[in-house]
C-alpha cells in the first residue's frame, strides 16, 4: 500500500467518524480510573486532588557518587537527566494518547485493505484493493466484461483477502462440424480446448487448423470432422473403413473403389458420409437407341361438281412423315433399366392427301336399258354384292367390270369402290353399246 492510500484512508476515516481533533486539547485519563497508563510507571508521593494544601516539596535527592572512573561530562548529564522524571512524563503523555488514536485508525484501515490476484484473460496480477466484492473490483481496475465473458467467482461475491478473481473472456468460433455449421462462444484460449469443453472427439478427426492455435478475442473459423465408420458396398463385397473423408465420393475411393464413367453411389456423391452409413456403389453401363415412327398424315376432302354425287377421287395421295427419337438405356449392376427418352426430332413432315368429293347429280336411267332385270345379273355376277372382285383381281363391283372397260364407261378409281348406283349406270351404258354378251354367262339373265 502506498503512502498516498494510506494518508487518504486515515483521513476518510477521521472526518468520517469523529469531530476535528487537537491533539494538544485531547483530555488526559486519569491513572486510577481504568484510563491509559503509561508504559512505564514512575514511583512518587501521590499528587494532591485540586484545592487541597500544597506538601512541602519532598527534599531533593541528593546525586548518586561518581563511578571510579567516570568524567565530568557524564557526569553532569547523569545529574541534570535525573531531576526530570516527572515533568518528562507529563509532556509524554498527550503524545501517547495521540498514537493510540491512530492505532486504533491504521487497525481500521489495514481490515479494509485485501491483497488479491487479478487473472484476466490468463494474466496474472496481485494486487490491493479496497472494494466490497468482484464488481467493484472489476470497475477499480477497468475490466469490461460482456455477456459471454466468465467470471470467477461470480460478481457479487464478497472479496476477502487472499481471494482469487479470474475473468475468462468469450471468443467466437464459426464452427462447421460434421458439415453443420453454427456459431458458438468458448473461454478456452487454443483450439483444442474450445473443442474439449464443446465435446468434440478429436481424436482421428479433422481439423482446418492446429489443435495449439490460440484463439483472438477476435474468434476464428474452425472446420472439424470427426472420425466416422462408413461402409461401401461394391461389385459383390463390403468394405468398413473408418474415415474423416469430407465428402462420400472421398470416403468410396479411401475404401479403394474407382468411380468410372457413369458410376454413381446410393447417396449423391458430394453429401456428407454420416458415421454407420451404407453407400451402395452402382456400376453403370449406357448406351443410346434410336427408333424411327410414321407420323400420319392429315385428310382434306374437296367437294367437286364435275364428279357424280357418291364419287370420290384422291387427287392428292398422303404420305407420312416420319419422326426419329433417341432413348438412352442404362444397366445398373448388371441389370437394364427402362429407355429413358433424349431426344425428338422430326424427318419428314407429313403429306395431307387431297380427296375430291362429287356433288353432280348421278342420272338413273339410260334408254333402252331401264327395264331389263338388272338385280339379277347382279346376283349372277357378284353374288349382289358392289365390292365383290374376282379370285384374279381383274374384276370388279357389281357386274364385274375390269379397269379398263370401267374407265372407258366414264367411272373413277376402281369399279368396286364406286357405289353400287353409279356401278348400275356404268352398266347400263355398256349395254347399250355392246349388249348383253358383254356378260358371256349372265347376260341372258337380263331378257327374263
């Protein structure tokens, strides 16, 4: 404690607890009533109480003989100090009582001083202090403490002498463990015992930085992965490795697995292998297939007044177009999946096919053919049925005309085709022009 303290302190606790004092007005207790003695007592006649006669003044005693020996000027100090006993007590006396006052201060003062270590943030110092418990003293010294700041013992804690007071401060600490990242706040001053307080296993794990590293009031960015056991199952057989690989891919290739061409794995390859997991490896094998498919083609139908109502002409044949689609086919351990559509593009366009459509009245008679019995020769020739065509293919409809006698009647296409009206008329007019021999075998019929 330094001189200065102590002058501040007595003077605090003299105005504090007592009137100005003179030390030169202070009252002399008296010898017989309990007071102060002195430390020594000097033997004497009693004095007399206040306003008793005065005794005669008791004899002076005579000065002791001279030691052999001795000089005259010790001789004369012997005799002139013994002479003084009573008036040197006196002047003493108000001197001692003003000592024992400050005693009594400086018992005060030195019960309220304590000697305490200070560690803040592991520095170490003793010191002296006056204050009633951690708080002040934590003020007194300048020490500004947050939320996540430890102290111990806690801020309220009385202090006493001897006492150790110790002020952890938080650090924060970007954590990313196991590919989980969180902020978190640790008094530990190395990495490694932020992780020991946090629980984290170290041991085979991963760390983005050293265990030693010291940790700034500032924190850090800290990557851990601990150790984890993964098993990959590959071409037939199980591996149990044990790994603190940051991605699954990494984990599969520690087992010594290749990952070829459109290999893959059961997880995707860039998560994180949790510790127990199972990564199954898949071998696959593609290929591509294209198939080529007919588009149909469209049907305009065109009404035409040049042709007999029921006729139908294609005046434009269609065609179809033609679309070519990619598949890729995949085999995954050995086993083929279902093609997986790529691509679709179109060759050819289709050819719409134009078909004329009559709308011109068909005529139902020709004269001198409209009362033979035509449904007879009908039946003779095709069995009365318009589509009827010959084992051959030459003949055809109703009355079996071939091609070429059917277009020179004015008929369309096939005689088949043609409705079985217009096919009556076609017939009617060969008739006339030729008779019933043009039907070697039926054409009697047409007399009955």
């Amino acid at each position: 404690m330094s001189r200065t303290q102590f002058s501040a302190f007595e003077t605090h606790q003299i105005g504090a607890s007592h009137a100005p004092y003179d030390v030169h007005s202070a009252p002399t207790p008296a010898y017989g009533d309990g007071g102060y003695r002195p430390a020594r007592e000097v033997t004497g006649p009693p004095r007399p109480r206040q306003g008793a006669a005065r005794a005669p003044a008791p004899a002076p005693t005579p000065a002791p003989a001279p030691a052999p020996g001795e000089g005259r000027a010790a001789r004369r100090r012997r005799e002139r100090y013994a002479g003084r006993g009573d008036g040197s007590l006196r002047r003493l006396l108000p001197r001692a009582l003003v000592l024992a006052f400050l005693a009594g201060g400086t018992t005060a003062f030195v019960a309220k001083d304590k000697a305490v270590e200070l560690t803040v943030d592991g520095t170490p110092r003793t010191l002296h202090t006056f204050a009633d418990d951690v708080t002040e003293l934590l003020a007194e010294e300048g020490v500004e403490v947050g939320t996540h700041d430890v102290i111990v013992p806690a801020p309220a804690t009385p202090l006493t002498s001897g006492e150790e007071v110790a002020v952890h401060y938080g650090r924060p600490v970007l954590l990313t463990l196991d590919g989980r990242r969180r902020q978190v706040w640790t008094t530990a001053e190395t990495v490694e015992g932020a992780l020991r307080r946090l629980g984290v296993r170290t041991e085979g794990a991963y760390l983005s930085t050293e265990g030693s590293r010291r940790i700034g009031r500032e924190g850090l960015t800290l990557n851990v992965r601990t150790e984890r056991v993964v098993t990959v199952m590959a071409d037939g057989r199980a591996r149990t490795i044990r790994t603190n690989a940051a991605t699954v891919r990494e984990a599969v290739e520690e087992a010594g697995v290749t990952l070829r061409g459109q290999d893959t794995t059961s997880v995707p390859a860039t998560g994180f292998p949790r510790d127990g997991q199972t990564v199954t490896v898949l071998r696959i094998t593609g290929s591509e297939e294209v198939r080529e498919d007919p588009i149909p083609f469209a049907v305009r139908r065109v009404e035409d007044s040049s042709l007999y109502r029921g006729t139908e002409v294609v005046q434009q044949a269609g065609l179809p177009g033609l679309r070519r689609t990619t598949y890729a086919l995949r085999t995954v351990n050995g086993v083929r999946g279902k093609p997986r559509r790529l691509r679709t593009e179109v060759v050819r366009e289709p050819r719409t096919q134009i078909v004329l459509v009559g709308t011109r009245a068909r005529p139902k008679s020709v004269r001198g053919a409209d009362h033979l019995n035509w449904e007879d020769l009908a039946a003779c020739e095709s069995g009365g049925r318009p589509d009827a065509v010959d084992p051959s293919g030459t003949y055809g409809g109703l009355y079996q005309f071939d091609t070429h006698t059917w277009h020179s009647l004015g008929g369309e296409g096939r005689p088949e085709d043609a409705p079985a009206e217009e096919q009556t008329y076609r017939a009617k007019k060969l008739y006339v022009r030729g008779g019933a021999d043009s039907w070697p075998h039926c054409g009697a019929r047409l007399r009955e």
